[in-house]
C-alpha cells in the first residue's frame, strides 16, 4: 500500500489491552515507536489517545469512539498506532476508520504490520486489512477460550476461581480457611430459615437481635438480597458448580452446612413446606365511608365471589353496596382527571425524585468502572515489574477482578435503558386520563391514589356513590 509524507497533523492512539500484553506492547513502547515515525517523516503529534480496554467486542471503547468523534469536527492529516489490532479486532469498529479515509481523506498507518492506508482504498486494499481484522479477531476469541478452559481446569481442582462466599478466606498459601465468626451468622441464617417461620425480610433482624453481625454491613444487618444469593449457594456444603462443567465439583475446603440442611431451605424458598393462606384484599376498605355518619365501610365476599362493602348506620340498619357499582361511579369521577393539564415543573420535579435512585445506582456503577481499571492497571503493573510469566496464575488473578465488578458496560447500559423507559412512561402518562391510567395498576398503588386525591369518598343511602377531590386535583379536573 501506499505511504503518503506530505501530512502535517498526527493523532496517535495507543491500547494496552485486559488480556496479557504481548511482548513489546507497553504504553510506553507504542508511544515510542510512534513518535519516532512521527519525527522521521514529519509529522507534528497533536493528541495521544491512550486507553486500557479489550477490542474484542464493537463500540466499547470510550476513547477510540473519542478520537472517531473529533475527527469529523477538527481532523488530523494522519492516525497512527503501533499496529493494526491495537486499533481493531473486529470488522466493525473498522468501519468508521474506513470512513475517515474515504469521506475525510485521512491516512491511517500501522507501524509494524507497515500498513498504510489512503484515498482511493481500493477493494483489495479494504478486502486485505479485513482479512487482516478478521485474523486479530480470531486471536482475541482464541485467548478468550484459552482463559476459559484455564478457569474450568483450576475450578476442577477444588479451588473456585472466583471471589469466595461469606464465611471463607484465602490464606497466601492458596488454601480456602473458614472464618469462625461468619461461619456461624451463616450456620444461624439457615438453621432459622429452615424453620419455615421467617421470610428473606424478617431474618436479617432477627439475626441481628440474636447478637450475630453481617460484617460486610456497617450497620450489621446483612441486606435481603445478600440474604438470598447466600441461602442459595451450594457453595457452603463443600461442593459448587462452574460454567462449562458438567459435573459437580468437590471444593478442597470444609463445609460450613450440611446437604440436607441445605436441601431443607431449597424447599422453604421455593414454598414447598409453606401453607398458603389465600387472604383476599379489599380496594376500598377504609376508604369509603357512609355520608352523614363518616363511618368508614368495610369488605366482605358474598358466596365466595361478590364483594360488598358494609356498614350500620345510625340506627343500626346495615347498607351494602356492590363493588361493581362503586368501580364504575370512581372510574367515571377519575376520567375527569386530565393529567396533561399537571404543571411541568410538578412532573419534572415528580420524574427527578423517581429516577434518583436508578441515577444514584448509575453514579455507582460508573465509579466502579474507574476502581476496576484501577485494579487492572495496579495488577498489569506488577505483571510487568516482576516479569511473572505464569499465565494460569495471572488469568486466574484477572477473573478474580471480573468477577468482583461483572459486566460494567453492561449493566450501564441497562441502567440507562431502565431511566430512559422511565422517562417515555412518564411523558406517555402525562397525555392520558388518570382513568386509563388507574385500571393499569396494582392494588397498593390504586388505593394510594384514591388517598391522594380525595376529600371525602362516600356512599349515601340510596348508595349513590360521590367523590370530592381535593383542591389540587380540582385544578386539574376537566368535565
């Protein structure tokens, strides 16, 4: 291919990759070589981009979206990198640098495969560097199953790679040592859950009032999902199961419970032991109440099938009214409600307090992609000072930091799916009648609603039903 020499601006772009760099691959080597060509053929480096992330899957890599991103605004003459799959390792993410040489008229060159592409890209240049990304591909998915098959091996052993559950540590010899203290929180939680007499809510304060702390928590109580994930590990009787093993492991550890302790609460999870007690909920109890006597009206099933709501009035006579009648007079008062008629800035005040909580989560989140590069740069750094070469050992070191972090990108990506359906469902909520709206919900969420927005909600004598709202809603209500 051809080397053009007449280009003024370089942009650089350096990558060191999660995976076990290659020999002469060090940041610093890359930014070497590359300024070296730079000075040899006059090129005036104007940005370095540097990022530590795999190019195995498209459109992951912030920094290289970065550089793509500006050079439609301000363009370089030139890119360079060390070599071409420190740029791609798969077809797609080679689009986009396809289209700077074809529509931008920039020169991309790599230094070691001494590839350097220009305008016109011919078809058999774009067929080579394909075949080119498509090999670079092929050695990324290639490792990928070399660390598989390193994990499976290492977790046939006994010793699961990956972090240990609650009530174990790892001493430095490698050996797994139970932790007294924990062990027994974890012995405690399943003999009581076992019982079938408390619930994955209840627990956690009944283990705290009998002395035994969660020492993961500051406050000491374990959270009711950790609650879960640790009643549901096999891993507390000795043995586990791991991915792309088809056999059930024996761990080289001790058991911190027994099968048949374990197997008991399998079955109090799942509601094998528990007796259900079908008891039936009433929309408008203690919400309706009897005009002129306030008293409030409550439920109850007539031959097993239709709902009443009851109450005696002053002389002791009873009224009954049908919950069909009531559901249709509250509809046609709730279709007068127009929602879209709610000032803005109540709903975007109403939107900011719902999202806050999956926005503090995405906060999180995004903090933990920096600490889980942290880890990874730290323990490249020491590969590197060291010189270790056991790729086993720094394979396994690697999935250990996946493990604790999981997928980042993501789960970012679904966090942010989550706040933008949000957001559509509020905006979509906000052009319909609170009507439409409330034969959607849940029972909780319907008599919320009610308490919100009435004044008095009454049945008279000739059970005729009437709803007055409060002041707030009657702003917003439209016959």
């Amino acid at each position: 291919m051809r080397r053009s020499k007449m280009s003024k601006r370089a942009d650089v772009y350096i990558r060191l990759s999660s995976k076990p760099q290659e020999k002469g691959l060090s940041r610093e080597t890359q930014e070497e070589k590359c300024r070296e060509y730079c000075e040899k053929y006059g090129y005036i480096v104007r940005n370095i981009y540097y990022e530590n992330k795999s190019a195995m899957k498209a459109h992951k890599r912030p920094v290289f979206e970065q550089m793509i991103a500006e050079q439609h605004k301000n363009k370089a003459d030139v890119i360079i990198s060390f070599c071409l799959n420190r740029l791609t390792r798969n077809p797609y993410d080679f689009e986009p640098l396809e289209t700077l040489v074809d529509k931008h008229n920039i020169t991309i060159i790599c230094l070691q495969d001494n590839l350097v592409i220009t305008k016109p890209f011919k078809a058999h240049e774009k067929f080579l560097v394909r075949i080119l990304t498509a090999n670079a591909e092929f050695e990324v998915n290639h490792m990928n199953e070399i660390r598989k098959y390193g994990l499976v091996k290492r977790a046939q052993t006994g010793i699961r790679p990956s972090k240990l559950n609650y009530g174990y540590t790892k001493l430095k010899s490698g050996n797994i040592a139970i932790v007294p203290k924990q062990a027994q929180f974890v012995r405690r939680a399943y003999e009581l859950y076992s019982t079938g007499k408390y619930s994955l809510s209840n627990l956690p304060e009944i283990l705290f009032e009998e002395g035994l702390k969660y020492s993961n928590q500051k406050n000491g109580k374990i959270p009711k999902s950790s609650l879960s994930s640790m009643l549901k590990s096999k891993f507390y009787t000795g043995k586990y199961n791991f991915p792309d093993c088809k056999e059930e492991i024996t761990g080289k550890y001790k058991a911190i419970i027994s099968d048949e302790l374990f197997n008991k609460v399998q079955l109090v999870l799942k509601g094998a032991t528990s007796e259900k007690i079908v008891k039936h909920e009433f929309l408008y109890s203690n919400l309706l109440t009897f005009k002129g006597t306030s008293k409030l009206m409550t439920g109850d099933i007539k031959k097993g099938r239709y709902i009443y709501y009851t109450c005696k009035d002053d002389e002791g006579k009873y009224l009954c009214v049908n919950e069909k009648i009531i559901n249709k007079e509250l509809l046609s008062y709730l279709k007068e409600i127009r929602l879209n008629l709610i000032p803005k800035e109540l709903v975007k005040e109403v939107l900011k307090e719902l999202l806050k909580p999956l926005k503090q989560e995405l906060a999180i989140l995004r903090g933990k992609v920096s600490h889980k590069y942290h880890k990874e740069l730290e323990l490249q750094n020491t590969i590197n000072e060291n010189e270790i070469d056991d790729v086993e050992l720094i394979e396994l070191e690697k999935a250990l930091i996946e493990d604790t972090y999981g997928d980042l990108p993501l789960k970012i990506e679904n966090l942010e799916k989550k706040i933008s359906e949000k957001t559509s469902l509020c905006e979509s909520t906000m052009t319909k009648r609170l009507a439409d709206i409330f034969i959607t919900l849940d029972f909780e969420t319907k008599r919320k609603v009610i308490s919100l927005i009435k004044n008095k909600f009454e049945v008279d004598k000739d059970k005729k039903v009437k709803l007055t709202f409060k002041s707030a809603f009657r702003k917003i209500r439209k016959r």
